[in-house]
C-alpha cells in the first residue's frame, strides 16, 4: 500500500479589494496525500523544495470578469505559483522518480500536477536550487527578455530601473551594466539602496520615499551642478598643488581634480565625496535624459521617467506594483511625450518568451557561475509563513527575490 502523508497547505479563502492581509489566506493540513500517482494517469507528484512569492499574484486576488492573462485564484483552492520541486512518483515518460523541477505547482508540501507540459528539468545542478524560482526563473526571464528584446539596448545608453532590488530589477541593472550601459534604480530603503550601488553595481540608485518630487529626482542638471563644483573649487587653484590642497579640503579626489577638463561629467562626479544634499542634486541626474525605463512599479514614477526620456527611448513595461491595490488606479499625465519624443512603450509577459529559455539559461547560468551576476533571496522557511511573507511585498519588506522554504534539499 502506497504510503499516506498529511499534506501542508495554503488556501486561498475569497476575492479581496485593497491591499492583501495574512488572514485572506488559510494555512490547513486536513488533507491526506498518497504518495503514488493513481493508475492510468500521467500526472506527476512532487514534493516542493521552494516557492516563489511574486507581485502579479495580488492580481488573481481580485475576481475579474475576463482575466487578462492568468486566472484568478479560486476560492477555497489551494494558492498557486512558481516553485521548484522533486519528483516523488510519476507516470508522464519525460519525468522519472528523483528528478528536480521547475514550474508552476501548488502552495503545499506535496502536489499532484496533472499538466505536467508546466514543468521543466533543472538543467544547472550546481547553483543553488532556489534560484530556479529567481535569476534562473521566471523572473530571469523576465528580465532578460524585457530588456534585452524589448528595450534593444546599446552600449553607453542610460538606463533607468524601478523597484530595483526586486526579483526582476536586481538582475535588469546586472544585464544593463553587463551591456555598458550607466544605470540608476530607485528603491523604497537606504539598505536596498546600498544593496544596488555596493552587491549588484548599479552607477547610483535612490531611496523613492525620501523624495518629494520625483522629476527632479530625475532632472537633467548634472552638467550644470558639476560647472558649479569645478567653478567653486578648480577657479580658485593657482598652481597644481594649490588644486590638489583646495580638492583634498572638498572631497575631490585626485583624479577627479586630474580630469577637471574631461567631457564626462558622470565620469569625474563619480569620484567626488559630496554632502547628501549635493548628491541628491548631483549624482542621480541623467546627464542626458533616459534611453531605457523597466517599469515596474507605475503611477507617478511613470510620469517623471516619460518627461525625461530621450528621443527615440523605450520602456518595457513589467509590473505597475504601486496600481495593483487600489480600487482606482492612478491616471498618466504625460502621454504626450511618448509622441513628441517618438517613445516606444511595450508591455510584455514572460510567457511571450518561453522559447528564448533555453538561450537565456545557459547564458545566465554562465554569469552566475563567473561571478559576472549576483542574486539575493530573502527567504522564510515554512508553509505557514508563505502569508506574511507574500503580503510583504506590498509594504516593501523584502529585500532581494522573496521566496518560501518548503522543504530543505
């Protein structure tokens, strides 16, 4: 006789509006699971190692009459999502008993998937497992393919990402800078800020809750504030020396002072140790304007990417996170540029990219492998966690790729 398991779950109990709680999902281990697949059957069961807490599922919270994408969630069903498994029984051919999983599976210890064509082997077995629900999932998908098929970057372009420490904007800022693009996020903590300029080697990033206006954050006046700095301290030096002693006493480095002359005021600001004012006027400007914006957070950000945006600039459209609980969201008041300074603005879903995994799998694995990628999980361990840990990304707690341990390898 096959043997009988209690089978840990997360419920989901009816459609909400507003923002997601803890209590409008159920934690229960009432059912009993066989860990053998019924005869005639080609489904697969799996044990779940990790799942994945994402954005898009606040979306199938909510009862639409024609979901746009992906289904609701149903209520009194068990939640689901991506995850990554190990096969535990099975009767489909393409899957044996040991293999490890990615793809979409229930919020349980144990699921039956009876549309195994959701699955996929994992390829990469000497890279931690759970980045298969990350930088080698879903998400790395995401970020690839938004950037690198939709934005059709170049080399030098400036780039602008928002909820930048996220499971896609970590990994965006990562390719981008791998493309020699310069790069800024914004981010809602000074830790997941220094987590972008220090772990992941974004050029600068700011904390979005601490500015007032979010256009100036973004203002084009990096040229005008570096003449300021060079008139203030480079006019009064007489002699090299007498520069090198004015610039030590300002906070400019030697071969700031050095390239006083350079065209590349990025370049040379880069260098210079200034007040937190002056940084906020200095170092997050685009010196000329943004060529890519990854959206993923919409409402006001969109509107001051759209009126500094370059001519011929693109944005991928990923997420809006700040819309997703709101009973009316927000409007957009600057369209008119998407005309005036011929923009391309493209939404996209990862689904529209399944045939470029393969390509975007080996390439990525290769980057995290070399150290040329760094990736940060923030991870709860437990079913009964899975909750709070996917309300949390809606107050901004998590910092790197939130995701639940189920069970350790």
């Amino acid at each position: 006789m096959a043997e009988v398991r209690a089978n840990k779950k997360v419920v989901f109990k009816d459609f909400i509006t507003g923002f997601p709680k803890e209590s409008d999902m159920e934690v229960v281990t009432t059912d009993k699971v066989r860990l053998k697949i019924p005869e005639g059957s080609t489904a697969v069961l799996l044990k779940n190692l990790y799942l994945s807490c994402d954005p898009y599922m606040r979306w199938r919270m909510t009862m639409h009459d024609e979901p746009p994408c992906i289904p609701d969630f149903v209520p009194g069903s068990v939640v689901t999502g991506d995850g990554v498994g190990e096969v535990v029984d099975s009767s489909n051919p393409d899957f044996k008993v040991g293999d490890l999983v990615r793809g979409i599976t229930g919020w349980e210890e144990y699921s039956l998937i009876t549309a195994p064509k959701m699955l996929s082997k994992i390829r990469y077995t000497d890279v931690p497992l759970s980045y298969y629900t990350g930088v080698l999932g879903m998400p790395g998908l995401t970020a690839y393919a938004g950037f690198h098929e939709i934005c059709s970057p170049k080399n030098g372009e400036y780039v602008f990402v928002s909820a930048a420490s996220g499971a896609v904007g970590q990994l965006v800022g990562q390719f981008a800078k791998l493309m020699g693009c310069y790069v800024v996020g914004s981010a809602g903590s000074d830790e997941k800020v220094n987590l972008l300029k220090n772990k992941f080697g974004f050029d600068e990033a700011f904390n979005y809750k601490e500015e007032p206006d979010l256009n100036a954050a973004l203002k084009r006046d990096l040229k005008k504030r570096f003449r300021l700095v060079k008139k203030k301290v480079f006019a009064r030096a007489t002699t090299p020396e007498k520069t090198d002693q004015i610039g030590t006493s300002s906070g400019i480095s030697v071969e700031a002072r050095h390239m006083c002359g350079c065209k590349q005021p990025a370049r040379i600001l880069s260098t210079i140790s200034l007040s937190s004012g002056d940084r906020r006027s200095v170092i997050r400007s685009f010196p000329e304007g943004i060529d890519i914006y990854f959206e993923n957070v919409g409402g006001p950000m969109l509107d001051a990417v759209l009126s500094n945006m370059r001519k011929h600039g693109r944005i991928a459209m990923c997420g809006m996170i700040s819309q997703y609980n709101l009973d009316k969201p927000e409007g957009v008041h600057n369209l008119f540029y998407l005309i005036a300074k011929s923009i391309r603005m493209e939404g996209f879903l990862v689904s529209d990219f399944i045939h470029k995994y393969p390509q975007f799998e080996e390439i990525t694995a290769q980057y995290v492998k070399d150290g040329k990628i760094n990736y940060v999980e923030d991870k709860v361990v437990g079913l009964e966690n899975a909750p709070a840990a996917l309300v949390g990304l809606f107050a901004g707690h998590n910092v790197g790729r939130q995701l639940v341990v189920v069970s350790h390898e």
